[in-house]
C-alpha cells in the first residue's frame, strides 16, 4: 500500500461516501416523485418503527428530524431556525424543531432537498421526548393533518412485557389508522420482508462499528454518525442492506490493508449525545491533527440494539410486529441512569476507550440531563478520564469551537497524566 494512501486523516470520502450521496439523492427524489403522485404521505418521528409503511403498496414517510440534520450539515439550520424564531417559536427549543417549522412554514426554500411533501398524517412518538410531540401538533393545529401519537413508557430497565404489550397493541392501531385513511390493505409477508432486510443491515452496521475494537481504529465516529442517514429514510430496503453491507466490507477490507482513519491514533474517545451535524469535518480535522479520535459514540451503537447497547439485538424470524416493539427502546433518551451507565460502561470496555467527551447539548435536554452524573461514576468507578463541552447538534449559533477544544484538549492531557502515573506504577 502506497504511503500517501497510509497517511490520510480523519473523516474520509470513501466508496461508502460517494453511494452514501446517491442513496439520499435518491430517497428524497422518490419521496416527492411518489408524493407528487398520490401516494399516502406520513411524517415520522425518528424511533417510529418505518418498516410499517412497507406493508402498504403506496404509503411514503418522511422524517422531520433527519431532514433537520441533513439541513445543519449543509450549512442552513441557522437560517432555517431565525426564520421560526421570527414566527415567535422559542430559541431554547430543540434546533431540529426549529429547522423543520422554518422550514416549513416557508415552503421548503433554503431547504437542501426542497423540503418535504405535506403529510396526511402525522405518527409522533414519546419514546425520545414530548417536545417532539407538541412540535408534531403544530402542524396538526396549523394544517388540520391527523396526529398519531405512539405513547412508549420511559425505560429504566429492561423492557416489562406488559410495555411491550402496550406497544403492540398501539402498532396495531396505527395500521388499522394508515388503512382506513388511505383505503390501502396492509400486506403483512411485504412488511415481514422489510423487517428481515432491516435486521440484516443492522447486523451489518454493527460489523462496522466493530472495527473501532482495532488498534489503530477502522473508523471515526464521524463516518458512523454520516452514515446513519439511511437507515431513517430507506428502512426496511434491499438498497439498505446492501449498503451497510458494502461498508462493513470495505471498512474490514481497509483495516487489513492498514488503512485507518487516524493512522497515529494515541487516543480512542467516546462521545455521547447527538452528532455535532455542522462540525463533522472541522471537528474530525482538528482531532486527527492532535492524533485524537473519537471511535464510537451511544448515538450510533444503540441503532440495531436492545436499550441502548453496543451488541446486536438480532431478528429470530418471528413475529416481526414484536420484534418492532421490543427494539422501541433502542434510543437513549427514555433510559434512566443506570441503563445508561451499564450501556456506557461495556462500550468502554469492549473496544477500549480512553477518554469521554461528554456534549451537553443546549437543544436535547433529555439526552444530556443526566450527563453529569455519568461523568461522575465513569471517571470514580471505571477510572476513564471524561470532560463535558458545550454544544448544540444543529444550531452552529450555540456552539463555540475553542471552547469546546479547550476542554478536549485538557482530557488528552488527563490521559496522559494517566498513563504517565501507570508507567510510574502509581495505583
Ligand atoms: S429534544 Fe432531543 S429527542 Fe427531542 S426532538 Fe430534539 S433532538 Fe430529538
């Protein structure tokens, strides 16, 4: 392998990258090609269990909240959320929320993908936070569209079968919903098969993830947090499957060719909350530059996971319904303390981690209240050194890099402190 080849740096273009474009391009082209011609539009919340609308021969779905961080990656959630603001909606509201409804409510301008077609539906879901549904019912109140609200009880342990029941029992509803509004019939053998190619892409996301184990890492988290895209937009797809497919093999393949992301890797990182969606690049850059890389992040290893984590949750082949409502908790949010913690702590352990860097993040109140005390018991129990930055995941307004640099700066000089003491064989 030529040298230059070896020496590339941070988050990078790969092959993945390049079919990553297309598959969006394309997604976003069908939604408002299909919608444009009849079919049955449905706004999603970023947990709705999508493989659902696979059932039905001409329902689409759209995700507000995916919409909004592919917005803040290209530059326009500024604009997007000023615009909400200047209709009276609040600045200390979740950024996506504010994208999406600036977004809206102007007619999709400034939007990278034109917007997104109008719902005839909207399916929210408590599971993450309630914000999202009174964000949902803006348009219920402002467009008269029907509001479908999946009610999903906050997890503190592992799922009680009486929640799961509960689940099922509203999974149900929905659909009855979807085919009384659309005079459509669900076909459960096309919904079993969208589960099926849904569960064998997550197999393969995880194949990915697991390269971080290597030393120096297979990825950055920046790659993984990108590639999260279509698993919101093309769920329950052979184009999917195949994809994840194709970047499992290629992130193996470039390991056993001794290509890696950060070649120098000094530091193996983990970053918990919401990706950064405007800093991706400037982030990756900087830390590659200090030989820093975070590899793994509980944003991205909860996907495909029961209750946040890093293992796969795989699919038996049975009940694909209940398969469905068993994973509702993958997420973190609905998580107490001491899921989060357990979750955390084999993430840490399993593919060796330094150092956390915990984002607090100004928009997503319920995935950073409890940070502080994770920051405590994962620096007093596991000895892992951590420190907290500020950050907002799609409004660049709430985020200061220096400052957040400051503090990532000083936790590779914990780690160093650290192994230096080791060395010297302190305790
Ligand atoms: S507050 Fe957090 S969980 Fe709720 S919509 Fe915003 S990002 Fe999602």
């Amino acid at each position: 392998m030529p040298e230059e080849q070896k020496e590339k740096t941070g988050h990078q273009k790969t092959g993945a990258g390049k079919r990553l474009s297309n598959i969006m391009l394309n997604d976003y082209m069908q939604l408002h090609q299909k919608a444009g011609n009849g079919a049955f539009v449905v706004w999603i919340a970023i947990v709705v269990p999508a493989e659902l609308f696979s059932g039905f021969e001409n329902v689409v779905y759209a995700v507000p909240e995916s919409h909004a961080a592919m917005s803040a990656g290209k530059g326009v959630g500024p604009l997007q959320c000023e615009k909400a603001e200047g209709k009276g909606f609040s600045p200390d509201l979740c950024s996506y929320a504010r994208i999406d409804l600036g977004t809206a409510f102007d007619g999709g301008k400034d939007s990278p993908t034109f917007g997104l077609p109008k719902p005839h539906l909207l399916v929210s879901d408590n599971n993450n936070c309630s914000l999202l549904v009174k964000w949902f019912d803006v348009y219920h109140r402002e467009w008269g569209t029907p509001h479908f609200i999946l009610d999903v009880p906050f997890c503190y342990e592992s799922q009680k079968e009486q929640d799961l029941d509960y689940i099922l029992l509203q999974f149900r509803d929905l659909i009855h919903t979807i085919e009384t509004m659309s005079g459509q019939r669900f076909d459960p053998e096309r919904f079993r098969e969208a589960v099926q190619y849904s569960a064998e892409a997550m197999m393969h996301w995880k194949r990915f993830l697991k390269t971080a184990a290597h030393r120096p890492s297979g990825l950055t988290v920046f790659d993984s947090f990108v590639q999260m895209a279509p698993f919101l937009t093309s769920r329950g797809t052979k184009a999917l499957t195949d994809h994840y497919r194709l970047l499992a093999d290629e992130t193996q393949e470039c390991v056993a060719q001794g290509i890696f992301p950060v070649p120098n890797e000094k530091y193996r990182l983990l970053w918990d909350n919401i990706a950064p969606w405007h800093q991706l690049n400037k982030m990756s850059t900087r830390l590659a530059a200090l030989n820093a890389n975070i590899i793994a992040a509980s944003y991205t290893y909860c996907m495909g996971s029961l209750e946040g984590e890093f293992d796969l949750y795989a699919y038996d082949g049975g009940d694909p319904l209940r398969y469905l409502a068993r994973a509702q908790n993958f997420s973190v949010c609905p998580h107490g303390l001491e899921l989060r913690y357990r979750s955390m702590q084999k993430a840490i352990e399993s593919i060796g981690i330094d150092g956390v860097v915990f984002a607090s993040n100004r928009s997503c109140k319920v995935y950073s209240i409890m940070q502080m005390d994770l920051l405590k018991r994962v620096t007093e129990k596991l000895d892992v050194p951590a420190v907290m930055i500020d950050v907002d995941h799609a409004d660049a307004r709430k985020y200061t890099e220096e400052n957040a640099f400051l503090r990532i700066e000083a936790l590779l000089e914990l780690i160093d402190i650290k192994r230096n003491h080791s060395r010297a064989g302190f305790a």
